[in-house]
C-alpha cells in the first residue's frame, strides 16, 4: 500500500477481515489461472467481496459466463448483456463480444483495485503494524 512516499506491507488477519483476505487471495489468484471465463468469474469473486452495491454490467457478464442464455430471466441482466454484446450470449470468436470482454475485465480489474484500497485505508488502524520501506529504494514500477 502506497502512502506517499513509503511502501507499506499489510498483513490483513484472515479471521478479523475474511472478505478482506478472500478478495486479496483470489485477485493473486487470477493471475495464474488460464481459461477467460475462470479469469473473469475469480476476479469477480473478489469484486463481490468487497463491494456491496455491484455494477450492472459486471453482474451481467458474469451471469452470461455462468448460465444458458436461455435461463437468464432478470431484465435488467438481458437488456444489459444485449446493450453490451447484442446478444445475451458471450461468443469469443466474434471480435466484439472478445473487445468487450477485456474492456469490462480491465474496468472490473478497476473497480477491484480501487474498493480493496478503499477498505485497507479504512481498517488501517486495525491491522497488525508492518515495515515501510522508501519506494525509491525498492524496484518497484
């Protein structure tokens, strides 16, 4: 975690902050899973972690992801996917459906970073102290 110029490790208790923690796990997850959809769906899971009030077109594309199209029964999710890919159906041979992916798992990668930021700063007080290390003295981009 940045906080000017130093770099400081946290250590987030996993009993104490568990949705914390998850989110934590399954983002470094991520990194090392292969197929698109198990990237999307775990980045996911640590979205849903930590933020309540979840954006519609992420919601969408995780149920396109997970269910027939014909099972989709919410509007909401339809019109959605519809407004996004013109279909309720995520095809990765069409160029489209491939751009949106990665534009909404880009601003999912996002709006992840941003949330579990805003949770490690508002719980800071609370976690176990750590070393801060100067950022110009790590190699550190």
């Amino acid at each position: 975690m940045h906080e000017g110029s130093l770099l400081t490790q946290v250590l987030v208790p996993k009993d104490t902050f568990s949705n914390i923690y998850e989110a934590i796990i399954l983002l470094g997850h991520a990194h090392f899973i292969g197929t698109r959809v198990a990237i999307y769906m775990t980045v996911y899971k640590a979205y849903e972690c930590i933020v309540a009030d979840r954006e519609l077109s992420f919601s969408a594309i995780r149920h396109a992801l997970s269910h027939a199209s014909t099972s989709l029964s919410r509007k909401s999710t339809v019109n959605e996917l519809n407004r996004i890919f013109g279909s309720t159906q995520i095809d990765f041979k069409i160029y489209r459906h491939l751009k949106e992916y990665y534009v909404h798992l880009g601003r999912l990668l996002i709006a992840t970073d941003i949330a579990l930021l805003d949770k490690l700063v508002f719980i800071k007080d609370e976690l176990p102290k750590s070393q801060a290390f100067p950022v110009d003295e790590l190699d550190v981009v």
